[in-house]
C-alpha cells in the first residue's frame, strides 16, 4: 500500500537527490501519518534544514528494508522492543543522545530505557498503547474484553480488522490467553495460533492504515487500533471508541534512532535535540494523542487532549510493554503468523 | 579506423551484441543467481540470509515442522498457489471476454479514429495502478457507488460485502491488465485482411463461421501474446489482493512480499519466487512451441 507510494517516493528522491546538494537536507522515515507537517515547517524555519519524509506501516516493514540496504535514511522510529535488534544487526548508529542540551528534559523514568540502557542511539518520540477500536454505532458491545476481539460475537464476526503484521496482534493474544510475551515454549504458542487462526473467519481484512476509515464507513465495527490514531479518527466525526479491555492493553514506546547510512547525521542530531525541547514536543503530542516522555511539554498541550480518553488509560487497566524476542521466540511468531496467513 | 576494434568477424559480432548480454546480465541473470542462491539458504530470524546451504525453503511449499516440531504435510501454500492460478485464469477470461470485442471494434474504424481509441486504452498506464486500485474501494465498498443507489432505490436492504473477497481480487485484476489483453490481439487484427471476410461471405459463410475460422484463427497470435501479458502480471500481483482482498486471501505476490517484508524468511520467499518463474517459462515455451508450430503450417 503505502509502502509501495514510498518506494515510489524513494526512487523519485533517489532522483533529485544530485540536484540538490546544496542546502542542508534530513530524510526522516516514518510511521504513516505520524509526522505533523507543522512540526517540520516548523524545524526547517528554525535552522534552514530542508526535510523530507517517507512513510512505512510496521516495524517489521521498517526492519525489512533497513535490512535489505536501504539508504538515504536520517531518521527512522522503532518501537523499543526493535531497538535492540537494530543495534545487535548494526543497523543503527551511536549518537550520544545524552550528551545532548534539552537531555535534561526527559522524565527520570523514560531516561537511559532498558532498551538503551546509555540513551546513545534513541530520543524521545512517543509514548501510547495498542488495542482495539469500535464504532459505537454499529455495534453494542463496550470493549471491556479481549475476546470482543479474538472471538468475536454474532454482530461483530466478519467485520473485523485485525493489523497486517505479528508484532502487536501476537502480544495481545499473549495478553487474552494470559501467557508471556516472547515464549520460547511451542504449546503456548500454539494456543495463540489457534486462537489467531479461529479468529480470521470473522476478520474483513488484516489492515495497519485505514482503520478509522474502515471503522467510519462500517466495513469493520471492530479494528485493531492505536490509542492516539484512534482518536485523530474519532476527532473526524466518525463514532469511534477506543477500547480499554480490563485483561490488558499493549504498550509501546517510539524513539528517534539514526541508521547506520545515514548521510546528514548531525541534521538528525539537531531534530532528535529539537523534539526534546517541550514545546515542540507538545505540538506533536497534541496532532497524535499519544504520550510523551518530556519534562514541561503538558503545560503546552490543549484542553481537547487533556481531556481525551485514548490518552488517560483507566487506571485498573494494565498497560504491558513490549519486549525484545529472542531469535527462538520471534521465529515461532513469524511461524503462527504464517500459518495464519495461509 | 581505430586499430583498437577487432577485425575479425565473430569478434565484431560479439562485441556488437555486447550491449544486449550486458543489460540481460546485470538487469536479469545476476538478481536471478541471488535470488536462486538465496532460496537454498537459511533465513536469519531478523531479515537476511545465513550463508548456509539448506533445503528447507523449498521444503516449506509442502511440508512444515509443526510447533512441537513433527514434521507434517501442509497444504496451505500449494491452496495459495492454486487460488492464484484460479484467479488468474478467472481475470485472463474476463479480460480476453471484453478485450476482444474491443479490439475488433478498434479494427473496424477508420484509421484516424483507432489511433485515437489506442490512445485512450492507454490512458490508464498514466495514473499510479495504486490510486487507480483505491479507486476501486470507494466503488465496491459498503455504501459505495455502487451499493449507495441500490440502497437507496430499495432493491437492496443490507450490504452486498464486495469488498474484501476473491470476486474484489478478481474485478481488480481485470481492471488493472485489461489493456494488455486489447493491445496485442488489436495489433494482429489490424493486419488482418479484410478482404478475406467478404470472400467468404461471399462464398455464404454465417457470420459465427466468419469469427471462428477467419478472425480469431488469424489474431490466435495477439490472443495468446494478451493472454500471457495478462496471465503473469496477476500471479505476481500484490496490490489488488492486499487492498481489495483485505490481505486474507493470500495469492502468490503478496505471500512473496509478505516473506520479505513481515516474516523475515528471504529464502523462503526466494524460493516461492523460483516457483512462480517455473511457472511462467513454463506458459512461455508453451506459447514459443505454438508458433512454431503455426510457422511449420504456414509454410506448408
């Protein structure tokens, strides 16, 4: 999808990249829908810096392509259970992140994270959870359990969309099926496959993108969603409701890292000290409806965000965090998902 | 003349065809040779390839270990396969269906008049075929162009579900390879003589006899070229089947993208690729066999 329009987009700067040499250039390479415009108008006024941004749709997309050599990338966002992987692949540079100036403006719990124990590669992005999202039109269930989800009821079954890759739907089967994220154990994990492989029967489609859309137009009343992508879709008008399901939701926490080809590395620098600044971090915080980990910036955020309910989870609810899988573990997930696919 | 060409005939022909080698090397047989040596290796659980020799990709088409590590006989990639051959066959019928009469149409007008027909058959290729395949979403999604006036006028009172099912994939298809199917067969048409249909008619043949004896044994050429144009495309295919059959209904290009993109399995995805060129050569000396034959009854 529009990973296809970014190849596109790739090959056409690919192009246009001799002609422009000279101004100072940041290639930032990101989640669809997940670059505010004005944050960047607003960066490229205050240091000249011309950006150009490319969308992908998963980390596992993004892992792809690095992988396969891709260049010509600045900045790229994993959530923090790739980061390690990117650093054990090589496929991510040091930075020292925490020899930067506003590095004194991340809260004391998000600072020097398990997944960079330094904070040498990775600053701030955001914060948020995954789970599922409901038109509350079309159907009349309140999203208070998973298997709203995973066995989905009479109403809902065949207009369910679940995300298009492993990473998030395998962890919140984890989370149903109350097993660990990441098991190396096969009988576990062959309780998720049958649960997955159960569910596709009421899936419409396997979609990481046009969720609020599917939701608005009733092809789906149930979408797997995004906390703060949940509510730019409700902030359109359309009766979407982010479930808080009480066995759990998915945690996940995006930093800013420079991959290893990258060209303007100290353009990337700049950015990653720019978003650490609260005000700018607030202005991204407020166009996504996610968290952040800045000191300062919620005294900058709106009314409407304040209030929103995508962003305050329920504090009975369970927010689990993603791990780092070992080699054994993710290759019995790509093998569920596989056999799911089939 | 430069002392530096050589003189000798062979060599000159050799240097003369060096261009083509060179561009069939490096822009064919090299990524074939990867991708062929890739697919008897193993996979890297975090994307790329171990640099050891294996046969398990192509042992992954039929068979699996299971998660308790048995090894069992699955036929979940080979249904895959066969549902993109269906699908395939079902969107090149399609095609040839409303293609032909097209192009016999084109043939039939004044010779301004088809160059400008061509002209618009061609005007598709000008958009993005992604935009053009989200086009079809609005069309045969729930309240779209199509399902909205029939909700409206009563004829229906739920939805049809088009979307996301294998009818979508095939409408998709269809859409996106179309003129493939019309280019050839108008080219072999136009030389068609047409002075050959009065004769006969003259000579009081019907004007089904006229179509099956005279015009569609003298364009089996461009039916076949636009047959195969239209065949491989679809068993390649990966944005019709992720958009319109919402990912679920797998066919050959979208289980190859997947294999690169989510699953991390380089070879096994090199492997599958293996499998459908196997496929296409196979369809291509079919059609060169063809035409020889046909060249061989010609002559005679």
């Amino acid at each position: 999808m529009k990973r296809i329009l970014s190849t596109i987009a790739v090959a056409i700067w690919a192009l246009s990249a001799g002609m422009a040499q000279a101004a100072e250039e940041l290639f930032i390479y990101n989640w669809t829908e997940y670059t505010p415009p004005e944050l960047v108008a607003k960066f490229e006024a205050e240091t000249g810096i011309k950006v150009t941004v490319d969308t992908y749709d998963s980390n596992e997309t993004l892992l792809a392509k690095l992988q396969a050599g891709a260049t010509g990338y600045d900045l790229v966002v994993p959530s923090q259970n790739f980061v390690p992987i990117f650093v054990s692949e090589g496929l991510i540079q040091k930075v020292n992140v925490s020899g930067m100036s506003n590095f004194k403006n991340i809260e004391e719990r998000w600072r020097n994270p398990a997944w960079d124990p330094q904070q040498e590669y990775s600053s701030p992005w955001q914060w948020g959870t995954t789970s599922f999202s409901y038109n509350s039109e079309n159907y009349s269930g309140k999203g208070e359990s998973l298997k709203e989800f995973f066995e989905p009821n009479e109403e809902a079954s065949g207009r369910v969309s679940a995300f298009q890759t492993p990473d998030e739907v395998v962890n919140l089967a984890n989370i149903y099926l109350g097993l660990p994220f990441c098991s190396e154990d096969p009988r576990e994990m062959k309780k998720v496959q049958d649960l997955l492989v159960a569910q596709k029967q009421h899936i419409v489609a396997y979609n990481s993108e046009t969720m609020s859309d599917m939701l608005a137009s009733g092809e789906a009343v149930i979408t797997n969603h995004w906390s703060g992508f949940s509510r730019l879709g409700r902030l359109t008008g359309a009766p979407i409701v982010y479930a808080y399901p009480k066995e759990g939701v998915v945690g996940w926490y995006d930093s800013l890292v420079v991959p290893t080809s990258a060209k303007n590395v100290d353009n990337a620098r700049k950015f990653m000290d720019f978003m650490m600044d609260p005000v700018n971090m607030a202005m991204l915080t407020v166009n996504q409806g996610y968290g952040d980990s800045i000191i300062g910036s919620s005294a900058y955020y709106t009314e409407e965000l304040k209030s929103a309910p995508e962003v305050n989870p329920p504090a009975d609810v369970p927010v689990v965090f993603a791990t780092t899988c070992s080699p054994k573990a993710q290759s019995l997930i790509d093998k569920v998902w596989t056999k799911v696919m089939q | 003349m430069s002392s530096w060409l050589p003189t000798n005939p062979s060599s000159r022909r050799w240097l003369g065809l060096a261009p083509t080698y060179l561009v069939i090397g490096i822009f064919m047989l090299i990524p074939m040779i990867i991708m062929g040596t890739y697919s008897f290796m193993e996979a890297n659980p975090y994307g790329g390839v171990k640099p050891v020799f294996s046969t398990a990709a192509y042992l992954q088409l039929a068979w699996e270990y299971d998660l308790d590590g048995t090894l069992v006989f699955n036929p979940g990639y080979l249904k895959i396969i066969w549902r993109s051959i269906g699908l395939s066959t079902m969107a090149t019928v399609i095609c040839l269906i409303f293609g032909f009469p097209v192009a016999y149409y084109i043939t039939l007008q004044p010779e301004n008049r088809r160059n400008f027909y061509i002209y618009l058959i061609t005007i598709p290729f000008w958009t993005n075929l992604l935009i053009r395949t989200f086009a079809w979403i609005i069309i045969l999604g729930r309240n779209g162009v199509i399902e909205l006036p029939l909700l409206s006028l009563g004829i229906i009172d739920k939805s049809l579900r088009m979307m996301y099912s294998d009818g979508a994939i095939a409408i998709g298809l269809t859409y996106s390879y179309l003129p493939l199917m019309v280019l050839p067969i108008y080219a072999s048409l136009e030389k068609l003589d047409f002075r050959l249909l009065e004769a006969a008619s003259d000579l009081y043949s019907s004007r089904l006899e006229i179509m099956t004896k005279i015009v569609i044994p003298l364009s089996k050429p461009g039916i076949i070229a636009g047959c195969i144009l239209v065949f491989i495309p679809c068993l390649g295919a990966f944005i019709a089947p992720n958009l319109l059959g919402g990912g679920k209904k797998l066919m050959l290009g979208s289980l190859v993208q997947f294999q690169f993109a989510s699953a991390r399995n380089w070879p096994f995805g090199s492997a599958l690729s293996m499998l459908m060129l196997a496929v296409v050569v196979m369809a291509l000396i079919f059609y060169a066999r063809g035409a020889k034959k046909r060249a061989a009854g010609a002559e005679s």
